[in-house]
C-alpha cells in the first residue's frame, strides 16, 4: 500500500471515529438541547457531497470513512428530532 493512501486511510479513520463520543452520549442521555439541528445537517451535506467526491474519484478511504460518518451523524440528527 502507498504512504499516500495510508495516509488516507488513518485521517479517514480519525474524522470517523471522531464522531463516536458524541453519538454515544447523546443515544445513552438523549439530551439533544445543546446540538445544533442546522450544524448537523450541514455536516450531514458536507459528508454527502465528500462521498460523492469520492465515489466520483474512486477513492475508498474518502468512500468509507463519509458512510461511516453519515451514520453516526445522521444518527446524532434523528436523535435531536426525537429527543427535542
């Protein structure tokens, strides 16, 4: 593998994981008071339009960390819906 793509490979998994803490904190307290809806869903269209970059490109690093990612803050945003 080339230092470029592991390289890809350990930022995709660090702005992946990152999302994690918070994913977690808010499914386990479901308070959602202090989450900003308009945040989420902005990042939510920023990892949308990095999968589509990616797909576009054939770049799997960007590919799987922007699904991973549109999981866990698509899950951070239906938990603000719910837990208003």
């Amino acid at each position: 593998m080339e230092p470029v793509t592991i390289i890809g490979y350990i930022a995709a998994t660090l702005g992946t994981i990152c999302w994690v803490p918070q994913m977690m904190k808010t499914w386990i307290s479901r308070e959602t008071k202090d989450l900003s809806l308009w945040a989420n869903l902005l990042m939510l269209a920023n990892l949308t339009m990095w999968l589509t970059y990616g797909i576009l490109l054939g770049a799997w690093p960007i590919i799987v960390a922007n699904l991973i990612s549109i999981l866990f803050v698509g899950s951070i945003v239906t938990a603000k819906l719910i837990y208003k």
